[in-house]
C-alpha cells in the first residue's frame, strides 16, 4: 500500500483555503521523490540500466541522461521564441505528456527585471504559450497543460546585470504530481 | 509500504487592518535655487497641554521643503521664537531673507480638547496672510500639520496642497526561512507610519487606489495564478473579483470608481476589458493579437491610456472607454510603457527607454515634447501626487529597489529609504 499525503495550501490568519494546482517548489525537480529502487511516483515510469556500468533507478524525469531533466527553458531578451537547443528537450517532454495522458504539467513563465511589471507578466505568458504551442503540437492535450504568468516578480538570480538576467528570462516545467 | 509526504507548498498569507511596519527615511537629493524662503517657528505649547511628542513646526517645514517650492529656515538660525501676531518683528526676519513667516501653538480649549492655532504672514507686508484654528486630540497632531503645510501651500502657490494624501506600495525581502515575502503597505505622503495592509508568500503587485481613497485593487497569485482583489483599507477586508484563465491583472479604477480598467488573456492574449462594479460584466476594450496592457483613464473618465506591443515595441496608445480605434500617443524612442495621466489630463507620465536605461518620461500631450525626469538604469512605476506637483516612483540604489520623488518639472528630487527589503510599484492615493 503506498500513502500519499500531500500538505497543501496551510493559509494564516483570515484567508481562505485554496486547492493546489500549480505550485511546484523550485526549478529543475528538486522534489524529493522517495528512496531509490524501481520507484516512480504515481504516474511514472521507470528506468533501468541493461548494460552494466552506470544505473539509474529514479525517475525518468530525473534522469540525467535524459532530455527529461531540462525543465527551465531560458529566453532571448524580449523574446518568447524557444531556442532550436531546446527543440529535443521539449520534444522529450511533449512525448512524456503524450505518452502519459494522466500526468499534468504547469508552464510557469517568468522575465527578467527589465521592462515594467505587467508588461511582462504578458510578456511571461507569451513564453509558457510557445511552449504550449510546441507541446500541442506533438501531441500533449490542452488539459494537461497549465499555465501560470509571474512576470518579473518571482527572479530566479537576485542581480541586476546581464548574468542573472539571462537566467530569469525563463519558463520552469512544473509537474506538480511529481 | 511506503509514505510519501510531500509539502507542495505552504502559503502565509495574512489580511491585515493595519500593522506598523519599519519607517521610511526621505533624503531630498535635489532642491531648486528659486525656492522661497519660508521660516516656520516651533509652535508653543500650552502649560496644561501636557506632553507633546510630534514637532507639528517640523513637520510643516519638512513637507514645505519636500516639495522644492520652498527653502525652510534652519532651526538654528530662529533666534527669537514670536508666539503671536504682536510679537513679530517683521524687519527681523527681513532680515534673514525671508518672504514668509510661520508662527502657532498647541493649547488646551477649557472643554479639555487640544487645538492646534497657526498664523502666516507675508514678511515684506507685515500681514497675515491666512491663519485657522483647528481642533484636534494628541493622536491627531500629525495630520493637523500636515493640514497645516496644505494650507500654507495652497496660499501661496494657488495649487492644492497633497500632504495630507497617502502612498501605497509592495515590498519584498527574503524571510528567516529564505523565502521571498511579499507585502503591500500604506503610508503617509511623507513615508512615515507605514502599515502592512496584505503579506503573502506569492507575489503581490500592482496596488491601484479607488477614485475615492477608500479601497485598494492589487494582485495576487496566492491561488497559484493571478487574482484581483479589492481590499476596504478601514476594515482590512476584501473581495476577490472573479478571475479568469490566464492573466488577471493592472486593475485601473475610473474616476467615478463605477468601472474597473484591467488585463485579461482569457480570450488569448493580453487585452484590455472593462469590469462594470454595477452590473458585474466584463467587456472586452481592445483587440490585438499584441500585448494590450496597463491601463490608465484620463481625468475625464473618457479615455483609457494603455500599452500595446502592436507596433512590435512597447508603447503608448490611448483608446475611447467605449472603443473603437486605439491611436498611438508615445513617438520618441523605442520604449514607451506603463502610462499615467497628470491630474489635469495635460500631460502623461511613462517608463522611457533612453539607450539602455529605463528612465521616466514626461510627455506633454499638447506639444508632443518629452522629457526625461529621473535618471536610473531602471526605473519603473511613476505615479503622479494628485495635485500633480510631484511624481513617486521606484529606482534602484545599488542593488536595492526603493522609491524616489521628483518634480513635475523634473528640478527636486528625493529618495526614500525603507529599512531592509526592495520598495517598489508606488501609488499615490487621491485627496481625501
């Protein structure tokens, strides 16, 4: 038997409770996921090394090796065009999707500083929507899709120079079962 | 077996009526050599008043030099302190080089209740120009001098005076747990007394005051995506408006406060709708395949000022309430955005892009001239004091976002400083 219990939305003083969607904790699938072994949570697959030499047991979207462990995609300035590097690692993330009809993913676009605020939250959603539009089109279903706008308001890197920049004009794939 | 506990996230979120919060330091940066001089002496205080902790002659002199229409004269160099009219020696402060004279006391009237007395003069005339007598308690002194600075300010310059206004704005800072929290504060106009009216653990931004000063509009993504709420500032309790798909944000109240401006991709992408407080409906305002967003309405309540990518840059257009086609106000340089109308309707105020830096802008509707007020790398948020003498707005000093002041004609300048934490997204509320 496998519990899950999932702690979700503790809201202080007057606010209401809210359902979860779409929050994922940090970037890149930091969650911790349980113990190695033939583990993957709900929905996943697993992985097994057949050839000797280096294993890896987690799950897929772990797995270093795979394009699947990509989850931030970074951006141009001004820009919501998706760079042709990144091409295979949504490809990789759209035939996940595809494959696993029950798994729901969140885009959660984001800017850098530059520009002002809702501008860029639009700017922000026009990034998370190229992505939409590329996952769409290999075959993921709108309603496995969310998409969550932030703007500048949620950096990645706290500077002010081109170096934490470039690592805020982003948009973070968020599987938030995972 | 196996348990899998998983903390997908724990939202702090707290609503509050009022809560003191770290004071803001003003530092004026840049005054004007045409300032008039004006010596505001320390009000006297009745024996039986008691203890009086708020310099209300301080507070008056502080709020007239802010605005940069006036030179105070340094306590130090008040010699003799008059306590009334008969007292004065006009020559003296001739003398000193002033054209004008404060003088006031606090007393107790034989009910109990305090009350705060203040007269002008005109140091060349040897007259008083105005002078009132208000009733007020201990708690009250503050307000009663900025009352008084309103006064003395609308008498010799002819504008109003906005002392008596109040600012609002988002915070941010990094909490114990290494989180980033986020808070909307009101303050007085001249920093002091900040509350904390919402803190959240989501981001909260774009804070928008009604019409009539008593509620403010913000956004919250406390339900994972982006919400408008309206929260009574008396009170501390709020309504969310119903939120669709997509963005939910720039909440814009018309002069009247019956209509809300703001920007919903429901339909696509960012345009900009209109939410009718009496009816409830939302209405769809502008029509692009672009970015449409951050609304603003004239004086008038006839025109909403927006932004809109569809000339491939960022800038400025301005549309009828009721549609139609939107024209392009912003000419001058490849950035323009974030609009707002000078109380009078005359001029706009915009986040500028002049090389690399984003600065603010002030264009002036009837020559099409613009001028750069600020000078930052980026600055951003500009709101106009409804007066229009000054424009708030936020700046970075160092590495740290905060807010800063400058006026309309771009001559005074002042920062200020809050304790720890980035300032930014001010608003300036309208007159009481």
């Amino acid at each position: 038997m496998k519990k899950l219990i999932n702690i979700v939305s503790l809201m202080l003083l007057s606010a209401v409770m809210v359902g979860c969607s779409s929050f994922g904790g940090g970037d890149n699938g930091t969650a911790s996921n349980g113990t190695a072994g033939t583990n993957g949570a709900a929905n996943g697959a697993t992985t097994t090394g057949i050839d000797g030499g280096a294993t890896f047991s987690g799950h897929v979207l772990d797995d270093p090796s795979s394009p699947l462990s990509t989850k931030v995609i970074y951006f141009e300035f001004d820009s919501s065009a998706i760079a042709p590097e990144y091409e295979a690692v949504v490809a990789a993330h759209a035939a996940y999707l595809a494959a696993n009809s029950t798994v729901s993913i969140v885009l959660e676009g984001h800017t850098d500083e530059r520009g002002t605020r809702e501008y860029n939250v639009a700017l922000s959603e026009n990034r998370a929507k190229s992505v939409l539009d590329l996952l769409s089109l290999q075959g993921v279903t709108g309603s496995q899709v969310d998409i969550t706008a932030y703007g500048e308001e949620k950096p990645a890197a706290l500077g002010h120079d081109e170096q934490s920049w470039q690592l805020n004009r982003r948009v973070e794939l968020v599987y938030p079962a995972h | 077996m196996q348990h899998l506990i998983k903390l997908a996230f724990l939202i702090l979120l707290s609503v509050t009526c009022y809560a003191q919060a770290a004071p803001l330091q003003i530092e004026i940066t840049q005054g004007v050599a045409s300032a008039q001089p004006i010596a505001v002496v320390p009000f006297s205080v009745g024996a039986n008043v008691g203890v009086v902790n708020v310099d209300v002659a301080a507070i008056i002199a502080g709020d007239l030099s802010r605005s940069g229409r006036f030179k105070t004269l340094a306590r130090t160099d008040i010699l003799n302190r008059p306590l009334t009219a008969d007292q004065v020696n006009f020559r003296s402060w001739q003398a000193l080089g002033q054209d004008n004279l404060v003088i006031g006391s606090i007393s107790k009237e034989p009910n109990g209740q305090l009350s705060v007395q203040f007269q002008l003069f005109d140091v060349y005339k040897g007259e008083q120009l105005t002078g009132f007598k208000i009733p007020t308690d201990a708690k009250n002194l503050r307000g009663v001098a900025h009352r008084i600075s309103d006064l003395i300010y609308e008498k010799l310059t002819g504008q109003k005076g906005a002392f008596s206004t109040r600012i609002a704005y988002v915070t941010s800072r990094v909490n114990i747990a290494g989180k980033i929290e986020y808070k909307i504060q009101v303050a007085d106009a001249d920093g002091y007394g900040p509350r904390t009216i919402v803190t959240s653990s989501e981001p909260l931004m774009s804070p928008a005051w009604t019409s009539k000063g008593d509620k403010i509009s913000y956004v919250s993504y406390e339900r994972g995506r982006s919400s408008i709420y309206t929260q009574t500032l008396s009170t501390g309790q709020r309504t969310k408006l119903r939120s669709f798909k997509g963005i939910n944000g720039a909440p814009a109240w018309s002069p009247d406060d019956s209509q809300m401006a703001l920007t919903l991709s429901k339909d696509g992408n960012a345009n900009i709708y209109i939410y009718n407080v009496i009816t409830g409906a939302f209405r769809r305002l502008t029509n692009s395949y672009a970015i449409d967003t951050e609304p603003s309405w004239s004086p008038d309540g006839r025109q909403i000022l927006f932004t809109s990518g569809r000339g491939g840059k960022p800038q400025l257009y301005q549309i009828s309430v009721n549609g139609g086609r939107a024209s392009r106000v912003t000419r001058e340089g490849g950035y323009n955005a974030r609009g707002r109308y000078a109380p009078d309707g005359k001029s706009i105020v915009m986040v500028h892009r002049v090389g690399k830096k984003y600065q603010i802008g002030s264009l002036n509707l009837k020559t099409g001239f613009t001028s750069v007020l600020t000078k930052g790398n980026l600055d951003e948020s500009p709101t106009f004091a409804p007066n229009g003498s000054m424009i708030l707005y936020s700046t970075k000093d160092g590495l740290k976002s905060i807010l800063a002041a400058v006026s309309s004609d771009g001559k005074v300048k002042q920062k200020f400083r809050l304790q720890g934490g980035e300032v930014r997204e001010p608003a300036w509320s309208p007159f009481k």
